[in-house]
C-alpha cells in the first residue's frame, strides 16, 4: 500500500487558503457519494458484490465507514457513501490496481456509476458540533474556485513511436466545444516526455460530461483510432468495458491547483514531470502543493497559476508562468531542506540530481509541448 501524508500544517494551510482553490492536503474529513444505476433484475446480485467489496474496504487505511442506500421511488438505483479519514489514502487507495479488482465484480449489475468527493466543511449535532472545525477534521472555510474543473489522462507508448504520435496528437482538429447550456470544454493542452502522454484538459461545468461529449466527437475518436497501434496497453475502443478500464488506469487526477491572483498576457504554459520512488507520490505531490503556495505568496513571483496531478507513483506539475523564466522546478523551494526532501522522494534512475549535489542541481525533466489550445469563446 502506498504511503500517504494526511495532513499539512495548520499554518500552510491558513497561509495558503486564499490562493488556493483546491487540494486534497488539508487533513479534513472526505465523504464519498457514488450514485449507482444498476440493471433490472440484477438488485440482489449488485448486493452481494457490494457486502463483499465492503468487507475489503473495511481494512483500507483511512477507512471510517459507509452506507449502502436504494431508492424507495426507483429500485435500480443505489447511493453508495463512504467517509475517510482525509482524501490522501481515499485516492491512493480509489486509484489502485487492489481497487480495480475489488469493484470488478460490481461490472456485470451496474449500468452506470458516478463517483462525487467532498471535503466535510460543516455538520450538526453532537458536543463534537460545537468545537472548531480544526478540531473536528472539517475544511476550514470554502474555497472559492475560478469555474474551472481541471483533469488529466497519462499514457505511454511504444519506445519508439514518439515522434509519429507526437505528429498525429498535434494534427487532429479540434472538436466542438460547447457541451451544452452549462458545460464547454475551454482548454486542452497535451506534452510529452519520452514515451509517456499527458493530456490535461479545463473544462467549465460538468466534467464527466465534457469527456463523453469528447469521446463521441469523430475528430477525437479519429486520433484515439491513430495512436491504438502505439500504445503499451492494449485497448479496444468498440469494448465498453476494455475502454472503461483503459480510462480508468490513466486518469490523473487534479490534487491542488492555486493561483497567485495575477495574470500576464505572455504567460507560458510548462509542465514537469516528477517519477516518484515506489511508494512516495502523494508525499511528493503534497510537497510541490507546499512549494507553489509558497511561490504564490511572494509578490515578485513568476508563477501565475499551477495545477498538479497525481496518480500512484506519477505527478505531473502543470504551471503557468511569466515569458522568460526557466528555472521552474526550483520555485517555492527558498530552503536547502526542501530541495533535499524533494530530491529523496524522486526517483533517482529517471529524475535524480546531477554532479552528486542532491539539494542544488535537481533533474526534473520538462515536458514537450505537442499542442495548447483553447475554445475561442471560453
């Protein structure tokens, strides 16, 4: 089981809560909703695999409880709610191979699932209710966001092949990107780095709607068929549930995101990528979360806005900067202590030090831009 850091100091926290305007690093409690839509027929089965993921589950560090609830008005549908001690272990363990094998049996009954996170802000009864949120494991105040909901998929592909995925990622036309009434998709922004693919997107709405609007338009369905030759994991598109599971295993969930309250005009967008030693990547996303709230604060920063990605052992550190800065893997790190944690949380035989100085002279390697666009209207 990956090793997950829970919290962050109070300080950090109180410092940094108006820059940022999303984390997992707070320490507060998580609830987890799962709205489930089981077939007709299946309710008794859908049951007996959810007793049986539940007593698995039951052992997951983190774990504090669920609850299991049907409609009284439409019997196919569930709602499904769990609660955890904070987000970090929850995402280590939801974003695990053991999780994929644990819900594999839930497949077969269910027609279709929605997962929600939410940190605890507020809550009633009890003495607890009257101590300060701190004290109760709640978020302390509410974020306030920009309107932007931001993800990612990574993927790798045939050492080899870069330079023909790269030609066909950067060549397809765009889809449309109005959704609908509420949702757009207003950026798309794809690097690379060796044989390994991030594609983040900002979409303004509904997430999950944006991605399945964008997996139907035939610009995108086009280059997903392209780059199917190439991939290091098999997939097969006209398979649900092989594609459901491809999907699965690269999302790269956004964990923090914060803006330092400024804009430019010439702002440059980078993205670094960070291999974590086996074990170390919620560790290491939490200490750039430090680090660009730290970068953020100071006035003469560079930084304008930054997003950063994490899933197991990869993190990828998305970051909008003033033209004409280099040196991004080294902001916020003020301390020779900070480059040094973060130096012994990479993994060394991918993005270690150079000239044997750990603390001064960090290998974090750059992503390739392929493409970066944006919906003329968003």
């Amino acid at each position: 089981m990956t090793t997950t850091s829970e919290r962050v100091s109070e300080t950090f926290m109180r410092e940094a809560s108006q820059r940022v305007s999303q984390s997992v690093f707070d320490g507060s409690r998580l609830r987890v909703v799962l709205l489930v839509d089981v077939y007709d027929g299946a309710q008794q089965q859908f049951l007996e695999a959810y007793e049986q993921l539940c007593n698995q589950v039951a052992s997951v560090p983190g774990h504090v409880s669920d609850q299991l609830c049907q409609s009284i008005e439409n019997p196919s549908q569930w709602l499904i709610t769990s609660e955890w001690e904070s987000a970090p272990p929850f995402l280590t363990w939801v974003n695990s191979e053991d999780h994929v094998r644990m819900v594999e049996p839930l497949h077969s009954c269910v027609r279709d699932t929605r997962s929600l996170r939410f940190h605890v802000v507020r809550e009633t009864g009890g003495p607890a209710a009257a101590a300060e949120p701190g004290a109760r494991g709640l978020q302390a105040s509410p974020r306030i966001g920009d309107g932007l909901v931001r993800h990612a998929l990574t993927f790798t592909v045939k050492p080899g092949s870069e330079t023909a995925v790269a030609e066909i990622l950067a060549g397809y036309a765009s889809p449309e990107s109005r959704v609908d009434d509420t949702t757009q998709l207003c950026r798309t922004s794809l690097f690379m780095h060796g044989n390994r693919v991030v594609r983040a997107i900002e979409v303004r709405g509904d997430l999950l709607a944006a991605l399945r609007h964008v997996a139907k338009q035939p610009e995108v369905r086009a280059v997903e068929e392209a780059i199917n030759p190439y991939l290091e994991q098999d997939r097969d598109l006209d398979d649900p549930e092989a594609a459901r599971l491809f999907f699965t295993r690269a999302a790269l969930p956004a964990v923090h995101h914060v803006t330092s309250g400024q804009d430019s005009a010439d702002a440059v967008r980078q993205a670094l990528y960070y291999p974590a030693r086996e074990g170390c990547g919620m560790r290491l996303a939490e200490l750039l979360a430090r680090q660009d709230a730290a970068a953020s604060d100071d006035p003469r920063t560079p930084l304008l806005r930054s997003t950063i990605f994490q899933r197991d052992d990869v993190v990828v550190r998305l970051v909008d900067v003033r033209a004409g800065f280099d040196n991004v893997a080294m902001l916020g790190l003020s301390e020779p202590d900070q480059a040094t944690e973060l130096a012994e949380l990479l993994d060394a035989g991918s993005a270690g030090p150079r000239n044997g100085d750990r603390a001064h002279h960090l290998n974090v390697p750059r992503m390739d831009l392929v493409t970066d666009r944006r919906a003329s209207d968003a």
